[in-house]
C-alpha cells in the first residue's frame, strides 16, 4: 500500500502528541525547548540520509511510499526525523517524572566509556561499510562532547529512556525492514541483523535520540538560567 510509511509516522506521533496534555507530565510545556533541536538534529541526520541515497546504503521501496521527494528522499522519511525523535522524548519525559530512580551519572559515564570503546573498535574494524562507519563514528564523537566536554548529567537518564524506547523501535524499525519498506545493502554495513533489523539501526537511533535530547537539555537549561 503506498500510504504504508506515510501511516507508519502518522501512528508513532499521534499517541505521543494527544498524551502530551496530560495534567502530570503535561509534555506540551516542553515543545518550545523541543523544536529547534529537532529541526538542528533532522538536518544533520538528513544530510546523511541523502548521501546513504546516493550511495546506495539504503534504498526505499515505491511500493510502500507515496512518490513525494525531495532531494532524492521520500516525504515518509523526512517525517521519520520529527515523528520518532518526537516520541522517543516523550518517553524520556514520562520517564523523569514517573521514574525516581535513575542510572547513576558514575556508571553512566563508565558506560558511556564502554560505547565509545566499542564504537571507536567497529568502525576500525569496518572502515570500507559507509554506514557502520558513520554510525558508529557520529555515536564516538557525540559521547566524547556530551561526556568531557559539556559533562551531561542527564546520561543516566537517557540510557533508561533508550532501553525503553527499544520496544517501539522494534515494532517500527520491525515492520519498515520485513515489509521491507527500506531495503539495506548489507556491502555497506555489517551484515548482522536483529530479526530483520540490521545491527547499526540501534545505535544510529542512539545517536539521533542523544542528539536530540542534548538540545532539549540544553535550550531548556539556556531558558532557566
């Protein structure tokens, strides 16, 4: 059906955007701080977009799309970048109001160091595959700002959220990639799948979702100091 990722950003965004005014988390207060962030993350994860495009990382399927592009990149997975980033923060805001506890920002850091190791070791080792590679490198890079240069306490919080919102990645990234509505190249990634999502998708969200929580953090930070 060509109306198939079209309805898929429309279903991850409508439950999340009606929940927002809920009285207690009462999310819709922080879509001022939310915006800009969103549109500074979407740009930078859509130049990427493009040029996985061209490249030939990923390529989407015209039987499940409605056929609007721009620069070579459907309508569907422009909307991709604000509908689950969207969501995601959502999950991360019930989070810290329902959830008192929290990671602690010693581990989180530990860990944080884990992911840069870890990071820094697959795209050594995958250093032809462009999307391990820019994976792995951007998710590297963005944890050494957030961790030694800017020394976000808000680590632990975010790993909680991420763990969360691994429920809905599956049932999206589940349906886009058995359908498939994005087909992979497996020559410019690892070739390791989870069901039929390939390995980087989970940390590619990771950095999508860090980005986008940073700006949050930060913007929200700039407007109570």
């Amino acid at each position: 059906m060509k109306y198939t990722y079209l309805l898929i950003n429309f279903l991850t965004i409508v439950f999340p955007i009606a929940l927002s005014f809920d009285k207690r988390v009462a999310f819709y207060k922080s879509w001022k701080y939310l915006w800009q962030g969103l549109l500074i993350t979407g740009l930078v994860f859509l130049f990427w977009d493009v040029l996985f495009t061209i490249y030939g990382v990923w390529s989407f399927n015209p039987n499940y799309i409605v056929g609007i592009k721009f620069f070579g990149l459907p309508l569907e997975e422009i909307l991709f970048f604000l509908t689950v980033p969207f969501s995601c923060i959502f999950i991360y805001a019930c989070l810290n109001y329902y959830v008192k506890w929290q990671i602690s920002n010693a581990f989180a850091r530990q860990l944080s160091n884990v992911m840069i190791g870890l990071s820094v070791a697959l795209l050594a080792v995958n250093y032809t595959r462009l999307y391990t590679v820019v994976t792995f490198g951007l998710l590297a890079i963005l944890l050494l700002i957030l961790v030694y240069v800017v020394k976000a306490e808000w680590l632990g919080r975010f790993y909680l959220a991420f763990l969360v919102s691994l429920l809905p990645f599956y049932i999206v990234n589940g349906i886009l990639t058995s359908l498939p509505v994005v087909l992979y190249n497996n020559a410019q990634n690892m070739g390791v799948r989870v069901y039929t999502i390939p390995f980087e998708d989970h940390f590619y969200s990771m950095a999508l979702l860090m980005m986008n929580v940073a700006f949050l953090e930060y913007f929200r930070k700039r407007k109570t100091a």
